[in-house]
C-alpha cells in the first residue's frame, strides 16, 4: 500500500518550501538533514511537511517498525530548539523509553556543538544558552512537566501508554502559543484506544487542526525481503501485522477479537420482554468497580451488551445507586457478582435490596466461553459502552515468560472484562450450554 494520509496538502514526496513567517519549524530542514547526513523517507517527508504547515496544530503518525519515527520526531525537537527561548517536551510512555531520546538528543546538540547551559540527568532537562529547553517526560509523571508553556510537544510511543488524560487534562493547555503544537507517534496497539480515536481525528472535518500520516514496511524501500521474511518467521501473525503493516485491526496478545464491522449497534429501544436479562458485577475497592448489563435473545442465539457501569473511588451506597437505576431501565433477572467481594453482597441486600449471584469464577474456561460467542459474532454491543468496547480490544494475555499458566493481565481493561467473563459463563453454567 501507499503511505496514507489524511490531508490532500499533505505531500510526501518532497519537503515543501513554506513561507518563513508562516511555517512552524523557521530554520529550513534540507540543510539539517544534509548534515546529518539523513535521506528522509516519504513518512518522515510527509510528518516534517504536516507539522510545518501552519494549517495543522496536531499531527498523529501511526508508523510500522524501521521508520525512523523517533529519530525524525527528535530531530524535528531539536530544530525548534533552535529558535531562542522555545521550549520542547518529548513524552515518553515510561522512565526507560524517555532514556532514549534524552540520550538521542545529547548526540544531535553534540554534532552541532550546541552551547548548553545545563545539562541535569536525573530530571531529563537540557537548557541551552539560548534560553531553549527541552524536556523529557513520561505519561505516569505528567505532573511534573506542568506549569509552563510549550512550543512542541511530542509524544513517542504514544500507543504504549494512556495518554488521553496526560494530554487532553494536563498538557494541552500548555499549548497557549500562538503556533504551539503537538506530534503523537507510535506503532498502533489495537483498535480502540486514544491513540485510534486521535489519529482518526486526522481524517475528521470535525478536526480540522489535526492531520494523520500511516506508513507501512512497504513504504521503506531501504527494507529487503530477507529482513521481511525473517520478521515473519520470528513473529506471530498479529504481531506482524502490528509492528510492520501498523495494522490498528489486531494487537499481540490480544485476548478476545471483537468485529467492530458487524456487532455494534443502537440498542436503547430493543424489547427485552421476551429475553432474560442479566449482569456481571466486578467489585473494586482500590481499582474500579465494573457492571455490565446483558439481554439473551433464545430465538437469534444472540447476546446484547446493552449498558454498563464503570467507576472508582465510590461509596458502596453511590455504587448502589447507578446499578439500582440499570435494575429499573432493564428489568435485570440476575446479578453475578464477584464470589470474593462477599461484604458487598451482603451490604447490596441487607441495605438496598438488591440480591445477588455468586458468579463462576473459572478464569480460563470463562474467558474461553467468551472467546467463542465474540469470535461468532454472537456478543452485540452498544454503541454507548464505550468502557465495555475498549477492553474487548485491549485485554491481554500477562506477557511474563516465567508464568507455570497462562493468564490474563491486571490493568485498567480487565475490570469490565472480568465483569463481561461473570456474566456471560455464569449465565451458560445457571442456563445451560450456549
């Protein structure tokens, strides 16, 4: 395939020549590029034209393996420091992926014999004598990059993390410039999550500020079928596709595959009145707690996920109150609850009269049974539960080599996945095989 981009002024085949007084980045890139002796390719031509346009505020590039991508984002970093009194953030996922480019740019400042003023390891900054910054950061420490204005900010990696909040709540509002501007750059990690959502606001009208560049294996030209043919032999298909076809379909590790195509729809008037409606319940008390509502059609053999519930740090009574609202909307037969969270199955009845079902726990022929009725295109989901939509993208098998068994991860998606896992194999082992 072609490189992919969202905007027709978008070019990748050569750097455009903008006005001076318009463009974002003011010293002209071919000499740079020159010097370092780099010929770019079409994805790292077609990013450098996006963010120079004074049309594009935030440019999303979703880039397979061997393109360079933290290079030319660390590149483009170290051109805007060059303009006196500008300061730049490179966002990483973590502390270890943030090392990289702290490291790549010491060696870029070193091969121009930048002045720097102050060069502190241990906070990641770099301060050079022109009164420029730039300033490493990870997603898990956004707060300590706050409190200032940003000319660029560049989030490498952008997919490996949750950076929804790190951007939309802490750090775009530090973009209050003029010609401030921000570059989110990754391998995609599966369909849907934010770094999906933002490179998808690159092909909006709604968005018109944003701009999305994808490239693939294909668009290197410098990449031999030797190397190509030993990624295949060396990975899974999934993670192939995912880190050399930038493939947004699958994602490595991925537990259950949901057919976003066929199985999302608008259920808020379906009538119920003929199927049993029941809920998984996943009690949290540090991490969220997770309720999912769900209709079995016996004529269709088909399940609807019709509503959900998801939140954290809440009092049992405000817990209560939101399930005891989707009790009275759906007519809920049957609650399954986590057998483990037994004091809140006691307080749910003895002090809001709501009765529960201790759920069946059997985590891997639990998650097997939901395998089997998303991969037949048997779970259809609302269009509204956006929590219970992101974990069947995101939950994952635990990456840990030294497990005696399989399992799946604990993180932020494995709440709702637990409490779609309670629902749906309880139902099969209360109501029969499905």
């Amino acid at each position: 395939m072609a490189i992919e981009i969202s905007r027709a002024d978008i070019i990748s085949q050569e750097l455009l020549e903008l006005q001076s007084e318009t463009r974002f980045l003011k010293l002209p890139v071919d000499p740079y590029l020159e010097l370092l002796g780099i010929t770019p390719l079409a994805s790292q031509v077609a990013i450098i034209n996006a963010i120079n346009n004074p049309k594009y505020r935030f440019v999303c590039a979703a880039v397979s393996r061997r393109q360079g991508k933290t290079y030319i984002a660390n590149i483009i970093g170290q051109l805007v420091s060059l303009v006196p009194n500008s300061n730049i953030l490179i966002m990483s996922p973590n502390y270890a992926l943030s090392q990289i480019s702290f490291d790549l740019q010491r060696n870029l400042i070193k091969h121009f014999d930048l002045e720097v003023a102050k060069d502190n390891a241990k906070d990641k900054v770099i301060e050079l004598t022109n009164g420029s910054t730039i300033r490493m950061g990870s997603v898990n420490q956004v707060d300590s990059c706050v409190g200032r204005s940003y000319d660029l900010i560049i989030f490498d990696e952008a997919a490996l993390a949750d950076g929804r909040d790190a951007f939309n709540v802490a750090l775009r509002p530090t973009l209050d410039k003029d010609n401030s501007k921000a570059i989110f750059i990754s391998t995609p990690r599966g369909k849907n999550n934010w770094f999906t959502d933002f490179f998808y606001r690159g092909f909006s009208d709604e968005f018109k500020e944003w701009a999305s560049i994808r490239a693939t294996y294909k668009d290197n030209p410098r990449m031999s079928e030797t190397d190509i043919a030993e990624a295949r032999k060396s990975m899974s298909e999934a993670e192939f596709r995912q880190e050399y076809e930038a493939d947004f379909n699958t994602y490595e590790g991925q537990i259950w595959t949901f057919n976003h195509e066929e199985c999302i729809g608008n259920f808020e008037e379906i009538d119920t009145s003929k199927m049993d409606v029941f809920a998984g319940l996943d009690v949290g008390y540090r991490d969220p707690t997770a309720f999912c509502v769900i209709a079995y059609d016996w004529d269709e053999e088909k399940f609807y996920l019709l509503d959900e519930y998801l939140d954290a740090e809440q009092t049992t009574e405000n817990h209560a109150k939101e399930i005891q609202k989707r009790i009275d909307k759906w007519s809920i037969d049957y609650i399954y609850i986590d057998s483990a969270a037994q004091q809140t199955r006691f307080d749910f009845a003895q002090n809001y009269d709501i009765t529960t079902i201790n759920a069946k726990k059997s985590v891997l022929d639990g998650i097997a049974h939901v395998a089997n009725i998303v991969d037949n295109n048997r779970l259809l989901v609302s269009q509204k539960c956006d929590h219970t939509l992101e974990c069947l993208d995101q939950y994952q098998w635990d990456p840990n080599p030294n497990l005696l068994r399989e399992k799946p991860k604990h993180d932020r998606f494995s709440h709702m996945s637990d409490a779609l896992r309670y629902a749906l194999y309880s139902f099969e082992i209360s109501a029969g095989t499905f």
